[in-house]
C-alpha cells in the first residue's frame, strides 16, 4: 500500500500531494522444502519423494494407509490408483471422476475432494481422510 494523504483533489486538476515514485525489486526466493515438511502422523514404513514431473509405483493393501504431502505444489491431482487383481488380470481400471461424481451425489465438479474415489466398474478404490487440523 502507498498514500500520499492530502487535500482533496477536484478532477480537472491533476494536482498530487507530492510525486511518488515507487520501485519494485524482486527478492531472490529460496525453496528449502525438506525444512517445511511436517512431522508424520504415525512412523512410516516407507518415504518415497516423488519429484515433480515424475512419477512411481507403490503397493498399498486393504486397510493400510499412505500419507500423501505435496511438498513440490499442485502434483497431487495426478495420483491414481488401481486394483491389484484387476490390473493382474489386464484391465488397468484408473480412478474415474464421473462414476465418483455420480456415486456421491456430485453431478457437477466442485472444489475439494471426495470422501471415495471409484473405478469404472463401481469399485471403490480409496477412501481419504483429510486433515483438518492442520496435521
């Protein structure tokens, strides 16, 4: 913000309180992710960073949970996930927004994430749990 406060100003004449001159400069930003990571929720069995622009594959079974942080920005809509015996059997079944939308009740997109997410045959595949406590 800056003011130069003064009198009021009729519009025909143009008259400041006084030149201003203003200079942005760019600070230098430096980014020290692994310092802004948080401290787990539970001790984990595995870490994989993945980098940006990347990706991996990892195994998660029936009742096991994985935390999933997005230290790089906005990499986390790129997260699928399949069933295992599915995929054993040739059928690469991804996550499908639409049968996720209509299973809940979402008939048109909407900010934030969905409590299940669904294959195209109906299976539910993941189910999130947000954090809502800043943890």
């Amino acid at each position: 913000i800056v003011a130069a406060p003064a009198g009021a100003m009729s519009p025909e004449a143009q008259d400041t309180a006084t030149p201003i001159e203003i200079r942005i400069k760019r600070s230098l930003l430096i980014r020290d992710y692994a310092s802004a990571l948080p401290e787990p929720v539970a001790d984990p069995i595995e870490d994989i960073r993945i980098r940006a622009a990347s990706a991996a594959a990892y195994f998660v079974r029936a009742g096991e949970f994985i935390q999933i942080i997005d230290v790089y920005g906005r990499q986390c809509t790129d997260f699928q996930a399949f069933a295992a015996r599915k995929v054993d059997k040739g059928l690469d079944l991804a996550l499908d927004s639409t049968v996720t939308r209509t299973l809940l009740g979402r008939s048109y997109p909407t900010p934030g994430l969905p409590s299940k997410a669904f294959d195209r045959d109906f299976e539910p595949l993941v189910e999130i749990v947000q954090d809502t406590v800043g943890r």
